[in-house]
C-alpha cells in the first residue's frame, strides 16, 4: 500500500538535533583491491538500553560516470537492529575480504538485501531523475570522483532527516557546488518508513564532516576513535580496517569545543548534586551544540549501553552560559556528550565527582515490645548506598550497651527499610540504639528506644521522654493489638493542633513526631486512640 506521508528534506533540516538515538557511519572501504569488497560499518552513538532498528536509515552516495552521467544510489536500509555502542556493517556480498581478513560475514549484503531493504541507482534527467537497472553484483556504491572536488559523498538519513554525512578528498569545509545544485531526489522507502525528498540546496555546511585525505588503491576511510568528530583518516597498513570491532573510545579526547563541567552540591538537599557545564568555546560551525548527559552506570569512565540517558539540550550559541542538572545522587557520576551538527562525537568526557559521601542518614528508628516481650526494632535510612553495616546494641542502665545483632546495608541505592527483632527475659526496662558505620568507618549513633512490659509498668501508660520538648515529641505508649492508632495533639484551650494516624504493634511502642514551627511555647496534651481506649499525657514545648 502505498505510504500517505511524503518528508521534505529542506523544511526539517533543523529537527535534525532532536533525534537521540543515532548512527554515524565509523568506517567506509571505498576502493578494494582485486578480491576484496567495499562495506561501510555503522556505529550506534546512543545508549539507550533498546537496540536501534534501521528500517528507517538510508544511506546514499553520489556517483559520475563516462558520458556526463551522474545521479545517486539510494539504499535502503533492512529491517535490523544494532545495539547500544555497537557496529553494524553492510558489504557487496554474504562473505567479505578487507585488508588482512578474509571471509568475514556483514550483517547485511547489499547484492541479496533483506526484508525491508533496497537498492536503487539514478541518474539525473534535466531537472528530475531517471531509476537506472543494477548489475547482478556491485562492488562499487562508493564510486571515486575524478577532477576538481571532493572524491567520495556519503549521505545518511533517519526517517527522512540528514543525521550524518561523509565528504572526502575535501579542499575545503564546505559542500561542493555540483552537489548543491543537483534536482530535489524522490526516495521511496520499502515497507511502513516514510518517503522523502532530498533538497540539497538546503542543506548547511556544518552537517557534514570532511575529510582531505584521498583513499588510495585497497584503502578507504576510517574514524580513529568512534562515533569522534574531526578523526577521520585514510586506511593504510598502519591504520587498517576493522569492521564489526572497536576502533577506540572517544572518552577524554578534546575537540572543536572547550566545555568547562563540574559537580557541586545542590543546596537545600544534601542527598542529591548538582552538575554545570558551560560551552565555552567553540567556531560557529559547531552549533547548534547536543549536549547528553549519561548516568555511569557500566564500565566506569566510558559510554557504553549500561549508562542511562538522563538529560539532553541544544545549546545554540556560545552565549548560553552556565546549564544546571540535577543528580538523583550525591555520590552520581557522569558522562558528558557533546555532538555537533554534523551526528558525531565533538567529545565524550567523564565528569569527575570529588564529592565526600555523607554519613549515614537515619530518616526513622521505631520499635514496640508485645505482651510475650518480643522486641521488634524498625529503622529507615537515605543514601543507603553509604550505609556498611548497623550494630543493634542493648542496655538495662542507660550507660552501658552491648551489640547483640549486626545488619549488613544492602546494595540499594536510595531510602531503604530494615528491621531487627529478639525476646528478651528481664522484667525491668530495656533500652536500644543503632551504632551506624558506613563506608568510610564513621560512627553515629541513633536515639535511644526505651520498652518495658506492660504487666511491670504502671502510672500513666504514655510516657514522653525529653520534657520539655523542642521541634519534636517522643513518647511511648501500649497498644492491645497490631493496628492503627490516632495521635492527637490539643493545647490548654481544647483546640486540636495535630492530628496524625500511627501503625502500632502488640505491646509497648515508642514514636517521634515533629512539631511544627505553628506549636508555640506552652503546656500541650497529646492523646493516643485505638477507637477502644484512649491514653493521655501533658508535655511543654519550650
């Protein structure tokens, strides 16, 4: 059936930037020796956990011929995926030799394409183009140009937008005359993918990357570093082609840009940070600027498809000043991605994170004692991935504790939940804290929670601990069974000031709740309710 929607190349030419997960062509063969194949070798720059499918890529390449013939080949790529960081690699047969290898398999061949793919030859027609029969077998897509200009023209398109472009033999950074004035090119995709039509006049000269280097007899043209702006060379014995495998990581190298990047604290939450990056240099044909930031969650110090994209921005103009993004984490490292007009890398820098790890933060500690003097203790903590383990330590006087239990921290990262439990045999009042170490061997301490069983206590069954009080309420209370209880809190005049729901467990509890900057100085009731039994107390709040 055919498609309903035709793309122009020349209106959305500036959508270019928005797509995020993108290939960039890493290396091209274009003039085998005797026996050997062109391919070309797609790198995936994104690392996004879903593999990117190339049913929508098109890759197409500029060609003349003897008798002042000259148009494009337009393939369009099958229906196949390549994943985060990794290589995808099209050739002229189902088996390929290169440089040194031999019998090398791509994923794809253009001489028996797969579903959702093709491969169509034109040749320009006055102001239109006329599609032209292929050969049973080609081997020459990337074909050479001879006289003045560039050599070889390579295009890659993403649903219809210019992504990446590949000019060699270059004079100059800028796109070649004959090309501009070539007729807008119909390209009638396979399958659901949509058509469009190249304008080449509309193009910018900052979309393509140019390579002076002419390719010799059984070379071609190969990125040191992949995915890296500005590293092209020309394959030769010393620097030979290496499809389907790494050819160096971009990490740490410097380009066009100069991008100052640091990490602070974020005021007002000293479990997160706060990362600022500022592009501080640059020529104009790098910009607009995509600036990735990427959660460094693999191999430390190197994109890979472990990290997680967690926030992207084009920056248009070396005035944008500072750029702020918030970090889930105080101790979060980075990566930062910069990417030119043009699809590639300008530079992939780690961010380094010099900031010190904050002591254990204990957000509760809650326990109760039932009616058999089984003691259950609760625990809450921030930044858990901080934490190295928990001593649960008893006492009898209030001076002396001993550790009777050790909880290890878990892996999580975050807030996360603990729990410790015993019976005890005294009949007299019992007393536990948390002894917190984390991982740099610091020390705190909790509160202290006081039980003791209720057939031994006697006078009011509330009890609160540090009257009078500041900014919070302690207090101890029974409860008849596992429920949910009402905590109410009245000053001198009847009027109710709080009122808060609490899970309680069998036996004795012990609760703290923050008192406002609304509580003002004076004598308060607080008042405990199961729906059965009401308890009460008075405290003062200083």
């Amino acid at each position: 059936m055919k498609k309903r929607f035709t793309l122009f190349v020349s209106i959305v030419t500036a959508l270019t930037f928005t797509t995020k997960a993108q290939v960039v062509l890493n290396e091209v063969y274009t003039d085998p020796g005797f026996g050997k194949n062109e391919f070309f070798e797609f790198y995936n720059t994104s690392a996004s956990p879903v593999p990117e499918n190339l049913d929508n890529y098109t890759l197409v390449t500029y060609y003349e011929e003897p008798g002042n013939k000259f148009g494009f080949y337009v393939l369009d790529l099958p229906n196949q995926t390549v994943a985060a960081k990794g290589y995808y690699v099209g050739a002229s047969g189902n088996t390929f030799n290169v440089q040194g290898q031999t019998n090398l398999t791509p994923d794809f061949s253009w001489d028996a394409i797969p579903v959702g793919g093709s491969l169509k030859k034109f040749e320009k027609n006055g102001a239109s183009y006329t599609q032209v029969s292929l050969p049973p077998s080609l081997n020459d897509i990337f074909v050479k140009r001879s006289g003045s200009g560039d050599v070889q023209h390579v295009f890659v398109f993403k649903n219809g937008l210019l992504i990446n472009g590949v000019f060699s033999g270059a004079s100059s950074a800028t796109i070649p005359a004959y090309i501009k004035s070539m007729p807008p090119l119909f390209v009638d995709m396979s399958g659901a993918s949509l058509d469009f039509v190249i304008n080449f006049a509309a193009f910018n000269d900052n979309q393509f990357e140019y390579v002076i280097s002419v390719a010799g007899s059984d070379n071609g043209y190969i990125r040191l570093s992949d995915g890296k702006c500005g590293v092209w060379d020309k394959s030769s014995a010393a620097a030979q082609h290496t499809p389907g495998v790494t050819n160096g990581s971009a990490v740490g190298l410097t380009g066009d840009l100069t991008i100052t990047s640091y990490i602070t604290d974020l005021g007002g939450d000293p479990t997160k940070s706060l990362l600022v990056y500022n592009i501080t240099s640059g020529s104009l044909a790098a910009f607009p600027v995509t600036v990735e930031i990427y959660k460094d969650m693999g191999m430390p110090g190197q994109l890979d498809g472990f990290d997680l994209l967690i926030d992207s921005r084009s920056i248009n103009t070396l005035t944008a000043g500072d750029q702020y993004v918030i970090l889930d984490s105080r101790n979060e490292s980075v990566i930062l991605v910069a990417k030119t007009p043009s699809g590639c890398f300008d530079q992939v820098n780690a961010v380094s994170n010099s900031l010190s790890p904050l002591p254990v933060h204990l957000i509760s500690f809650q326990g109760n004692m039932n009616k058999y003097n089984k003691v259950t203790l609760q625990w809450k903590v921030a930044d858990n991935e901080t934490a190295d383990r928990f001593e649960i330590q008893r006492s009898t006087n209030g001076n002396v504790f001993t550790t009777i239990g050790l909880v290890f921290a878990s892996e999580k990262l975050g807030t996360e939940n603990y729990m410790f439990y015993e019976t005890v045999t005294t009949t007299e009042k019992v007393m536990y804290r948390l002894r917190m170490i984390d991982k740099q061997q610091d020390i705190d301490f909790s509160k202290i929670l006081v039980f003791q069983n209720k057939a031994n206590s006697n006078g009011n069954p509330i009890k609160v601990y540090g009257n009078p009080v500041n900014d919070k309420l302690t207090l101890s209370f029974t409860s008849s069974s596992t429920q949910s209880v009402d905590v109410k809190i009245y000053d001198m005049t009847g009027r109710m000031q709080m009122n808060q729901k609490v899970n309680s467990y069998e036996g004795s509890n012990m609760i703290s709740l923050p008192l406002s900057s609304t509580f003002k100085p004076g004598l308060y009731v607080v008042e405990v309710n199961d729906g059965t039994e009401r308890q009460t107390a008075k405290f003062v709040k200083q």
